[in-house]
C-alpha cells in the first residue's frame, strides 16, 4: 500500500524591506527660517531688548554724570573712575544676555514642549538652541559696542590701545558667557527655576564684573579671587588691552577653561523634554 506524499504548500514570497532612511538633517533654509521666527520672537521683546542694550549703557551714562567720577584720580594711576566702567558696561551686557534673557527662553521652550515636538520634524530642537545663541550672542556684541561708543562721545574715554587683545577678550568671554547661559537652561527645569536660578547667578556676577566696586580698586587677595571667576579675569583683561599691553595670558586661559567646562556641561545635562 503506497502512502501519497502531501503536496508541499508554495512558500509566500516574502515582502522586500523597505530601506531605512535616514532622518533628514535640517539644511540652510530650514535654520535660516527658525533663526529667522526667534529674531523675530526676540525683536518683539522690549523688556529684553533694554535690559540688554539698554540699560548697561544707561548705567555707564549715570555714574558718568556724576563730577568726582569725571576727575582724574591718583590712587588709580591718574585714569578716572568713568574710564573703568566702561568695560564693566561691555561685561555687564553680556551677563544680562546669558543669565537674564536666554536661560527663562529655552526652559520655557522645554516646559511647553516645543522642543520635545520639534525632534518629531526635520527641524531638530538643536536649531532652536543654535538660533538663539546666535542671537544673543549679536546682541552682547552690539550692547559692547554702544556702550563703547557712548563711553568716547559722551565722557571722552579712550578706545582700547590694544584693539586685537580687546576684541579676543570679547570673543572668548562671548563664548564663556553662553556656555554659562546654556548651562543654567540645562539645570533648570522650569522658567521659574531658570529665573530664580538666574537671579542669584546675576549678583555673583555683576559682583566679580565689577560693577559694585571695580576689580581694579579691590584689595589684592580680593583681586585674586574674582580673577578666577571668568567675569573677573575678562574684567582685568579687557582692562590691560584698554592701556595697551596684551591681555595677561592666564587670565585668556582662565576664560577659555571656563567656556570649555560650561559647554561640556551644558552638552551633558540639557534635555529636550
């Protein structure tokens, strides 16, 4: 008795795979459209817009009309008191821009979940963050130069002597400063974090900048100390390049320390969402 095979069922032909592909990265016009709504967004914004370019140069105007602070005087080296305030105004205009302004933006951004929705687009969350330091980083630059340009119409303060070692100064402590302002994004979790946050980081600040009492007129161990803060060691430079010798080296290091620290920090605690 012969025992029929069962006929073998034809295999289903299987579905080719459909390639992966990658996820488009944003181009050229993409960033210059999200640089171009955050302008916009940051144009719209008076209060920042003084804060930032206002009120450094409002400041170095006030205490530039007092008479005593237009008189040369001995224990600084016959300079005036308005001469060192001016690059405590430039300082003081990127301070306002890193810890008051950029921080509150970004976390609020995270906190309504604008970024966390931007990663499911071709526009990736990072071009937020990118247009932002971009802007306010032209705004610390441009507060710099009003209140370099108000400090020499208005109260006949010298322009820096040695202009290559002023505008390193600027540049590194640009850096430094939106790394810091990226940082306190990163650690805050909410726009009142940032805020709060912000706000005790602005008086240390403004402390080791100078504004209350310029480093030049410190006591020496007090000096020291501030000069190892980056707000303080861009004080000391920018001050050196304003008479004309190069920026001490140790205090460029310094800020570029800092600015690598605070980007490697600011790279490891960021969130999206």
């Amino acid at each position: 008795m012969t025992t029929a095979t069962p006929a073998r069922t034809p295999r289903t032909p299987r579905t080719p795979r459909t390639p992966r592909t990658a996820r488009p990265v944003p181009g050229g016009p993409a960033l210059a459209a999200v640089l171009k709504a955050e302008g916009r967004l940051f144009l719209r914004e008076p209060g920042s817009l003084f804060w930032i370019l206002g009120f450094p140069t409002a400041l170095l105007v006030i205490l530039g009309l007092i008479p005593s602070f237009r008189e040369s005087n001995p224990d600084l080296g016959g300079r005036r008191v308005i001469d060192l305030y001016v690059p405590v105004a430039v300082l003081l205009g990127m301070i306002m821009a890193s810890i008051q302004a950029m921080p509150p933006v970004l976390s609020s951004y995270r906190e309504r979940g604008i970024l966390r929705r931007m990663s499911t687009t071709p526009v990736r969350p990072l071009a937020i963050l990118g247009a932002q330091i971009a802007l306010h980083g032209a705004a610390m630059i441009v507060s710099a130069l009003i209140a370099i340009t108000t400090g020499r119409l208005a109260f006949g303060v010298a322009l820096p002597f040695s202009r290559p070692g002023y505008v390193l100064t600027m540049l590194l402590m640009t850096g430094c400063a939106l790394a810091l302002g990226a940082t306190l994004a990163a650690i805050a979790a909410t726009t009142k974090a940032a805020t709060a946050i912000g706000s005790v980081a602005f008086i240390l600040m403004m402390f080791t900048s100078g504004v209350w009492l310029p480093v030049q007129a410190m006591p020496d161990l007090l000096r020291t100390v501030v000069g190892l803060t980056p707000f303080g060691a861009a004080a000391q430079a920018l001050d050196q390049a304003m008479l004309g010798t190069w920026p001490n080296w140790s205090y460029l290091g310094i800020m570029a320390l800092w600015a690598a620290g605070l980007t490697g920090a600011a790279s490891r605690w960021f969130r999206w969402e």
